[in-house]
C-alpha cells in the first residue's frame, strides 16, 4: 500500500490500537506486539474479541498473567 493512502479504521479498531499502545507502555515494552493488541482489543468488553474470549472462560488478566510467565520462562535476547 503506498504511504499516501491511508487506511480506514473503525472507532472500535482505533480505540484497541490506542488501548495496544497503553498496555505497551505500562508492561514497559518497546515495541508494539500483538499481545498488546489483543489486551487492547479484551478492554472494550462490547467488542466481539472480549465477547468470544469472554465466552470461552478467558480473561484480560489470564492473558497477562500468561504473557507474564512466558517472561519469565524465556531468557532475554
């Protein structure tokens, strides 16, 4: 996609995105991943990602508590 079109994104889509970048930024990461996409995405608990995970038992703080041992298990670098 060239630099000069830009692609639309839904109210929902772009509060996750912001959501992403929080989450970043309080787990003190440096780089954007989708882990914080996805616990930007578990906040807006009407959007259809919360509702589906939601329905199978899984929760904002089961996936970061997750990514939290996944830290601590691998080693830097």
């Amino acid at each position: 996609i060239p630099d000069d079109r830009k692609i639309p994104y839904s109210p929902r889509a772009k509060n996750a995105l912001v959501r992403a970048r929080k989450e970043m930024r309080r787990l003190g990461d440096i780089h954007l991943g989708t882990e914080h996409v996805l616990l930007g995405a578990l906040h807006d608990e009407h959007g259809m990602s919360a509702r589906i995970l939601a329905g199978l038992g899984v929760s904002a703080a089961e996936i970061e508590d997750r990514l939290n041992q996944l830290r601590r298990e691998t080693p830097p670098g």
